[in-house]
C-alpha cells in the first residue's frame, strides 16, 4: 500500500470517527433536551396542582392538616406584596431554585 493508500485510508477512518462523535453529540443534545423539557412540564404541573389545591381549600371543598400552613405562608405573602405596593408587586420575579424532579 502507497502513501497516498494510507493517508487515504487514515482520511476516511477520521472522518468516520468524527460522523460516529457528531452522531453521538446530537443524541445526547436531544436527550439533554428533552429531559429539560420534561422536568419543566412536570414543575409547571406542580405549580398548577399547588394553585389548584389552595383554591380547593380556600372554598372549603378540601382540608388537610398538611395543607393549613402552606396555605396560610400563600395568604401572608399574598397580603405582604399587597401591603408592598402594587408597582413593585407586578415587577418580574427571578426564580433561582430548579425545577422539582
């Protein structure tokens, strides 16, 4: 085999080790996607739950010992932005924690 045979042949290895990498690189970029998309669906289902079960209790509809303080923590912050002002109140608010899993 010739030098050209060789480089050649070592070319089309690379390239085919670069196709096999690329290949691996998006699948893992998909699956990292669709694992963020995921863990946001199910923080956005909690959230609706969570607003969900506070209505229910605040109608009367449910009652859990569980669910006294947390539903007590909402109304205080509640009136807390109210007694802040409603300027401030409406300002965007920066979330920091991650998404429960």
């Amino acid at each position: 085999m010739g030098f050209l045979d060789k480089a050649k042949s070592a070319a089309a290895e690379a390239a085919a080790k670069a196709k096999e990498g690329a290949e691996f690189a998006a699948q893992k970029a998909k699956e990292t996607g669709e694992t963020v998309q995921t863990k946001r669906e199910l923080g956005s289902a909690f959230d609706e739950l969570g607003q969900k079960a506070f209505e229910l209790v605040g109608n009367g509809a449910i009652s859990h010992g569980e669910l006294t303080p947390l539903v007590e923590k909402i109304r205080e912050l509640q009136a807390k932005l109210e007694s802040i002002g409603e300027s401030e109140a409406d300002a965007p608010v920066e979330e920091h924690a991650e998404t429960p899993v």
